[in-house]
C-alpha cells in the first residue's frame, strides 16, 4: 500500500506541477499581449515622436517586455519572479508616463 500511495501522491504532485506551470505561462502570455496593446497605443500618446520625454514610455514599454520573455527561459522560480515583478514595475511606468504625455500633448501640444 505505501508504494501505491507514494506512486499516487507522485501522480498528484506531477499533475499539480503541469497546471501551475500552465497557468504561469498563460499569465506571462496574457501579460504580454497586453504590454503589446500599449505598446501600439504608445503611438497615439507620442512615443514614436523624436523627443526623450516621449519616447521614454516605447523605451519603458520594450524593456518590460523584454524582461517579461525572460519569465519563459528562465529555470529557478525566484527568478522567474522576480523578472516578472520588474516587468510589472516598467510596464506601469510607461503607462503611466504615457498618461503624462497625454496631458502634455493635450495641453501644449508636441511640437517638432
């Protein structure tokens, strides 16, 4: 019996390592996919525009994705995590400058 309950356990923990590992992957995937929207709206806020404080959201935006690859290829989950915690941190800096350049582009307006 104790070899049929430690066969099973293993069983169970197998399965349970395959759906986490799922799941992490699906939130890196769906993680990116938005990155990847914000990325495309990062022109109509003036990322694409040649000026440091408008770029800086495109730049902000491709180094978290960037970092969010690495959530894939990298084997130990501390670092996984933490390469995904840093992402998390670019990604809400860019938008939020972007939210800035909307401001300003609204206000003054970009000027070439």
């Amino acid at each position: 019996m104790n070899a049929e309950q430690s066969s099973s356990s293993s069983v169970v923990e197998d399965s349970s390592e395959k759906s986490a590992a799922l799941d992490q992957l699906t939130r890196v995937r769906i993680f990116l996919g938005i990155q990847g929207f914000f990325l495309v709206v990062s022109v109509f806020t003036g990322g694409f525009n040649f000026k440091l404080w408008s770029m800086l959201d495109t730049a902000l935006m491709i180094q978290s994705i960037g970092i969010t690859a690495l959530v894939v290829v990298l084997e130990e989950v501390k670092h996984r995590r933490l390469a995904f915690r840093v992402a998390i941190v670019l990604y809400l800096l860019a938008v939020f400058d972007m939210g800035i350049n909307v401001c300003i582009s609204g206000v003054v307006g970009w000027r070439q």
